[in-house]
C-alpha cells in the first residue's frame, strides 16, 4: 500500500492493481479505513494509468466496504466534469474523445452510490450528463469505428447512471429519445443496447410514457431482425412496457412471433404472454382465449403453471365457467390437439361440463367420447386427469353412467401396469356402484374455490431468466390475487383447500434446502446497530411509492421485500436470494427496534432454514403490530458463511409509522374544522425544503396518496398546491393527520405543513414526506 504514495506515476499505477488483485485473491485482509482516503486522492492524479486503475480498485472495494469509499462521488463527479469539459486531459485523446474509457469507468463507480445528496456536486454531475447527451446528436469528427465505440460507451454508461438515480424525468425523457433513434441503427450491437437500456426505462414512471411512443418500431424489430439476440431484447422490452390500454396489442404480436420464435426461448416467450394477459385482463373471456391460444401454438413449451393456472381462474370466476366450457370442446374438437390442451379441456369439462349439455353437440356422451377417444394416445399423467374427469361425469350425467362404469372396469384399467390408474379405476368404479345418489353429489361435488395466493408464474419467469428481482408491484388485475393450483394432484375429489399442501413461496422460487434444521426466528433486539445509508442507495423509494422491490443487492445475495398494510397489522416478504456458486451455510437473520420502539412495534419472524442452496431463492414472512407511535425505521441483520469466510450484512427494513396509515376523505367543511381543532403548537409541525425531484403535478400527486393520504379537492384556493387527510392505525388508538403541501415551482421549494392529534407525529410523518418529494 505505500507505493501507491510514490513520486512517479507508473509506481501508483501498479502498487493499485496488485492491491485490486490481493483483493480479489484475500478481501478480509483489507484495513479499509487506512486506505480509502489515500485511494480517492489518486481520482485526482494527473496521470492517466494511475486514475483508471484507482477506479477500478475503489469500484471493487466499494463492493465490502461502500460507506468508507463514499467521499469517492465527489471527486469522481469532479474529475467527470473536468474530462466532459474537455479542460482535462488533453493529451489523453482517444479518436477526438477525451479519456473515454476513464469516463466509463467514472460512470459507473458512481452508479455504487445513491444520487449526490450535495446539490453542487449534482448539479455539476447533471451538467456533465446533459452535455453527454448533446454530443450524442453532434456529427461525428471522425469515421473511423473506434470514434462511434467510444462515443456510444460514454453514452451508454451515462444512461445507466440516470437510469441508477430514477429522479430526473427530463433527463430520462431524453435518453429515451435518444435510445429511440439507435433502434433504427445499422449496427446490430446498439440496436441490442438501446433495447436493452428502454427496458429499464420503461418500467420508471417518468420515463414509462416516452418509451410507449416506440411500440411501433420494437413490434418491427420482433418481426423483421435478423439476430437472435435482438429479438430477444425486443421480447423484453414490450413486456416491459406493456400497460392495461396496450396489453390487447402486444399480445398478439407475441402471440404472432410465437408461432416462428426459436425454439430456445419459446418457454419463456410462452410464460411472458400468460404473465401479461393475467396482469392486464379486464376480460376474463379474452384471458382464456389468449391460454388455449398458447396451448395450441406452442403446447410443448407449455409449463405447467400456465395450464394450472387457466383452471384456477376459471373455478374461481363464475361468469365465464360456462365460456370456457364450450371453447375447449371445441378446441379438442380440432383435428390435431396437444396433450397439455387435454389437460385443460378434462379439468374444466369435469367441473362445468353440465353448463353446455343442454346443446345436442355438446351433449354429456359427446363430451366424454370425444375426451376418451385421446385416452390411449396420452401420458400416464393426462390419464390420471382423464379418470377422475369420467368419474365426476357419473354425478353431472347420470344417464352415461353405464357408459363410463364400462370403460373403468375394463381390464385395460383395473389390470394397469400403472399402479395410480389401477388405483383410481377400480376405486372409482366402487364409488359409483356403492354410493347412493346423494353421497355421490356430496363426495364429488364442484372445486370450491381457491384461496388468494400469490401467481407462481412470475416465480416460474424469473427461475426461467435466472433473475431474483422482484416484479414491479401491480394491482391491474384481479387474477393476479390468486391462488395456485396443481389439478393432477386431486381433481377428482372434491376437497377443503390445504394451504400446506399447496406449492409454498419457498417451492415456487424453486429454492430447496438440503438441510432440514431451520433457525427459529425469536430475536428482537431493541437499540439500533451501526448503519451505512450507502448500501441502500435506493431506499428512499419505499417511503411512498413503492412497497416492493430489491432492498440490498452484492455479489453474494439479494434481499428483496415485498409489503402489505392493512389497519394497525403488517407482513413483510423478505426474499433471500443466493446468487453466489457456493451455498450459504449457517443462515441467521436478527430484529432491531429503536431503543424505545419496543413496546410500539412489535415483529416476529417465521422460521428460516440455516442453508440456502445456490441459485436459490427463500422467502421469509415477518409480521409487524403498531401498538403506538415509533420512531426508528427496524433493521435486519444478516450473517452467513459462504466459502469458509463469515459475512454480515445489515439493511434496513421498509417499515414507518405511515405505512400504516390509511386515507381519510372529508369535505372542506370537515377539514377546516378540523384543522382550527388542532391548533396546539405541539400538534403542528412545519418544514421548508428545497425539491431534489420534479414538481410536476401528477408526480406530486402520485407521491401524496402513496404516502397514505387521500388528496383532498377544492380545499384550497390554489390549485398548486395539496390538501390531504389520514388516519394512522395503532392497536391503542387512531391518530388523524392533515396536511398541507406548497410547492413553488420558480423557487424549486416546498413548505409542507402538518397537524396532528397526537404530538411528536406530525414532525416524524414531515421529515420522513420531505425525504421522497
């Protein structure tokens, strides 16, 4: 370490990249707090070599110890700013573009870090990506290749950074366009990225509409690229994209593309259009057709989910039983019909088949002839589903019950080198021939329908994709509540739904454990451990708008969470993702409350196991009680070994006294009265700040109502500014809030005023407010 001290250039150079390799080789070793302020003076250095290589280095120590390294955004930002405007290394010219590699490398060991909270150093960071930007469009000063590649890096990797921030919608807006115009490119490489850099955009919501205006030319891509990969993207990007008005549209265009994909990622593809016709349904007729119309395309690609899924929804929605019922028969009526469609068409035809018997084509000896004539031509599996569907026709269609007692005691059956189809005939045709009329209807009596779970299908796509992030929240659909269903275990018999019998969150991410001990999740600690805010640099996007997503992501694991509220009570989802190639052994997780929150916020965790294999996932249900107000957000800490090396990580838990708040509307008479009530000087609380995000309406809006509030009209005479109301659920009492919110576009400020019942409330709820506006 100390030649990093030395006189020349060439020393420092390569005393950083031995300490990057000694890193990389033993990262315990490392004394962060002796090193770091040495290694950000090098992003000072004059020489070339020697800031590349501190970057690097300080990118990957970043990646252990960030909170030491965080005075690093400041001279990366400067030294940025110094390249961009061309006042800095002058000699270093790489095809008219100034030290285009270091830019890189800037850029993205600023993306280790939240936005610059210093509004200096930010404004100075977002001159620097405007004027990124504007050279984007310049003509170029050379043809050569190496001019573009260069170019397009630095420009790339400054998108990433304003995608990393997700807070300036001017700045998102114009990248968009910008990615728009490669998507015409020559060049398959850019086409490729520009895909790939709208698709994050498009899941932002300042950036989600500007994305939209590039349906048309994606839906080109999909049909007419050459390159796999491309396709892929484009794939991607309209599934991101897709929203409630434009889900008819993308559907079918991939449901088109569908029919002449590769055939490696068709599963996937088919798994993306079952998400999204879910997500967006308004017509259930519609979702069913979109299903079938999977099955019949790509029924090989078909993964079980989907078709589990398409029965559930039909069981559980009454108004299109009988639909359903008539498109399938007609869809086993087609002259070639894949096995998966004979999965669906005996599940729904042996629940709702009485539904269209009435009609002589589709009468109670048609429907069974037609779905014993595929008997003998499917998998044991289908077979099963077949037999129990027979015996379910016995009570809907008593006049064909000699019929099928016939084709259930045949020998073919009851003498089955299959022990589960010798089982089911030779049971089922006892059933029928020694239970009377009543006990039949009793014993096989229609699925009741199933409790609200959460879709394994999104699961299935991100074990699929290798992804452990967790989709963005939506609430569109209501089919996307629930539950998942696995009809060959039981269809026949007629059953109380077992929610321990049903696939797990722990199943549907696919994360198996090998070992059976599990850490009893008892501990709650009161008082706060050391805290870094840097390794969270996102966490300011649950404080209104979001409930789900990634709380903390290394190269080690990924926690995400995922949150509902409902009146004083709360759960939490807290996923553990293993993303290493080793296990994670000696899994613990440990509670902090504030010093004084413990008897206001009471949690408990269910049991975890100890080991998470890799690549697997493991949820973790934490439920919290408001018992009365508190004050600090709680934190989890994580340690675990992996490697032979012990690891700690600690996060903190997207957990405040307005998640429990619930929205209160009122009249302007109601509000002012109850504003002149609370007149005390220790029920107001008011804050003066500057914006650091835009001030645009809906967005001001947006934030209100996702802090708990409802957004009360004609209040107050300006029409900028908000008036909203809430009620903070607690099990001892419910504290109201009113708010008023004063934003001053040319000023860029914000005065936020806030009253409440119970003092000490209104000043947490204003600072925890004035942190996301």
């Amino acid at each position: 370490s100390s030649g990093i001290n030395a006189e020349y250039g060439g020393v420092k150079k390569c005393a950083a990249l031995c300490l990057l390799r000694l890193f990389e080789l033993k990262p315990e070793k490392f004394i962060h707090a002796d090193l770091s302020s040495r290694l950000i003076a090098l992003l000072s250095d004059q020489h070339l070599g020697v800031v590349t290589s501190a970057c690097s280095l300080i990118q990957a120590l970043v990646t252990a110890c960030a909170w030491e390294y965080k005075t690093c955004v400041s001279f990366a930002v400067s030294r940025l700013s110094r390249i961009v405007s061309s006042s800095d290394l002058k000699d270093y010219m790489y095809y008219f573009i100034a030290a285009p590699w270091l830019s890189v490398k800037l850029l993205r060991l600023l993306q280790s870090y939240p936005q610059p909270e210093d509004s200096s150093v930010y404004e100075r960071l977002k001159e620097s990506l405007e004027t990124i930007l504007n050279r984007a469009t310049d003509p170029p000063k050379s043809k050569k290749i190496q001019h573009t590649n260069a170019k397009n890096a630095v420009l790339f990797e400054a998108i990433n950074l304003i995608i990393h921030y997700d807070s300036d919608a001017a700045l998102m807006v114009r990248s968009c366009n910008l990615l728009g115009e490669f998507l015409n490119s020559k060049e398959t490489n850019l086409r490729y990225l520009a895909l790939e850099s709208l698709t994050k955009l498009a899941v932002s919501d300042f950036s989600r509409k500007a994305v939209m205006r590039h349906q048309e030319t994606v839906i080109r891509a999909l049909k007419n690229e050459r390159d796999l990969s491309v396709r892929q993207r484009a794939v991607d990007l309209l599934y991101a994209m897709c929203d409630r008005d434009q889900a008819g549209d993308i559907v079918g265009e991939l449901l088109t593309y569908l029919e002449k994909a590769d055939y490696s990622i068709r599963e996937e593809l088919v798994l993306k259009i079952a998400i999204l016709a879910e997500k967006f349904a308004t017509d259930y007729k519609w979702y069913v057709d979109v299903i079938l119309n999977l099955i019949r395309v790509a029924g090989d690609y078909i993964a079980d989910e989907v078709w589990y899924r398409v029965t559930q929804v039909v069981i559980n929605i009454e108004d299109i039983q009988s639909y359903a019922a008539t498109t399938v028969l007609e869809a086993l009526q087609a002259p070639t019909c894949h096995e998966n469609m004979v999965k669906v068409g005996a599940y729904i035809l042996g629940e709702f088949g009485n539904l269209i018997a009435g009609d002589d084509r589709s009468g109670p000896i048609v429907q069974f002839q037609l779905l014993h004539s595929m008997f003998h031509l499917c998998s044991n599996t289908t077979k099963y589903i077949l037999l129990s569907t027979y015996v379910k026709f016995i009570n809907l269609f008593p006049e064909i019950k000699a019929d099928i007692e016939e084709v259930l005691s045949n020998d073919n059956q009851v003498r089955n080198s299959d022990a589960e189809i010798q089982q089911r005939a030779m049971e089922y045709t006892k059933l029928s021939q020694i239970a009377s009329a009543d006990l039949l209807a009793t014993v096989l009596e229609e699925m009741p329908q199933f409790t609200e779970r959460e879709s394994s299908l999104l699961a299935k796509l991100k074990r699929k994709s290798n992804t452990l992030i967790c989709e963005k929240e939506d609430t569109g659909s209501p089919i996307l509540a629930q539950t998942t269903v696995t009809p060959e275990a039981s269809p026949a018999m007629n059953h109380t739904v077992d929610i321990a019998a049903e696939p797990t969150l722990l199943e549907m991410f696919g994360a198996t454990t090998s070992d059976p001990n599990v850490v009893q999740y008892t501990v709650v600690h009161q008082g706060l451990p050391p805290y870094d805010e840097a390794l969270q640099p996102n966490f300011s996007a649950f404080i209104c708008s979001r409930n789900n997503g990634v709380l903390f992501e290394n190269e080690l694991i990924q926690i995400g969470v995922k949150s509902d509220f409902k009146a004083a009570e709360g759960r939490l989802t807290v996923f553990y993702g293993n993303k290493s190639q080793l296990p994670l052994q000696n899994f613990r997780t440990q509670l902090f409350v504030g010093q004084n929150d413990g008897e206001a916020l009471k949690l408990e965790g269910q049991p975890i196991s100890q080991l998470i294999s890799a690549g697997a996932q493991v949820p973790q249900i934490i439920t919290a009680t408001c018992a009365s107000m508190f004050l600090d957000i709680p934190i989890l800490q994580i340690s675990f070994s992996v490697g032979g090396d012990t690891k700690s990580v600690v996060v903190r838990l997207p957990l405040m006294l307005h998640k429990f708040c619930e929205g209160m509307p009122m009249s302007p008479q109601e509000f002012f009265a109850r504003w002149k009530n609370l007149g005390a000087p220790e029920q107001e609380f008011q804050k003066v700040f500057k914006s650091t995000k835009p001030m645009e309406q809906d967005f001001i809006r947006g934030k209100v109502q996702g802090f708990g509030l409802e957004v009360l009209e004609g209040v107050d005479p300006r029409i900028d500014n908000f008036v909203a109301a809430g009620i903070v659920h607690t099990i001892g009492a419910k504290i109201g809030c009113l708010v008023r919110l004063e934003p001053s576009k040319p000023a860029q400020m914000y005065r936020l005023t806030m009253r409440s019942a119970k003092e000490g409330v209104a000043e947490l709820l204003v600072n925890f407010l004035a942190q996301d506006l």
